[in-house]
C-alpha cells in the first residue's frame, strides 16, 4: 500500500494551497512547470512546499486535506511554523 502526504505549497502572491500525493518532490515539480500541476497555479507560481505529512493512505490524507483547507489563513501559519492544532 502506498504511502500518501499531505502538503502545503506557498505561492508567488503568498498564498497557501494545500494538495495531497504519494511523492512529494514529483508533484511541486508538476506545480512549478505547470504541466499536470493544478489550475490554482496557471495565474500565480509555486514558489516551495512549507509543508508535509506522511504516514495516509488515500482515504485519510483526502480527509485531512479538507480539514486542512477548512483552517483559516491564520491556523495554516501556526501549522506550517510548527505549532500544530
């Protein structure tokens, strides 16, 4: 069973945007060139990931994901500065 990761991207406007994987380097990669990257990028660019998981199967990292992007802007910063919720 493959191992999922839920991570967090900051962008060129300093925005947060929250995605899941099961390889991590793969998919900033595929947000920075834009290709197979998500359309959230196509007006702003993937600057680096601040932030990642591991340890989900799909179910749980598409859980989290959604608990994740239910944070305010606020709660993302305690998170990826290391003060967990």
């Amino acid at each position: 069973m493959k191992t999922w990761f839920v991570y967090i991207v900051r962008a060129s406007d300093d925005s947060l945007y929250t995605g899941i994987t099961t390889d991590l380097n793969r998919r900033l990669a595929e947000h920075q060139s834009g290709k197979a990257g998500a359309k959230y990028f196509r007006g702003r660019n993937a600057c680096e990931m601040v932030y990642s998981e591991s340890g989900h199967n799909r179910s749980t990292a598409s859980k989290r994901e959604a608990a994740i992007k239910k944070l305010s802007r606020y709660q993302k910063l305690e998170l990826v500065s290391g003060h967990a919720l």
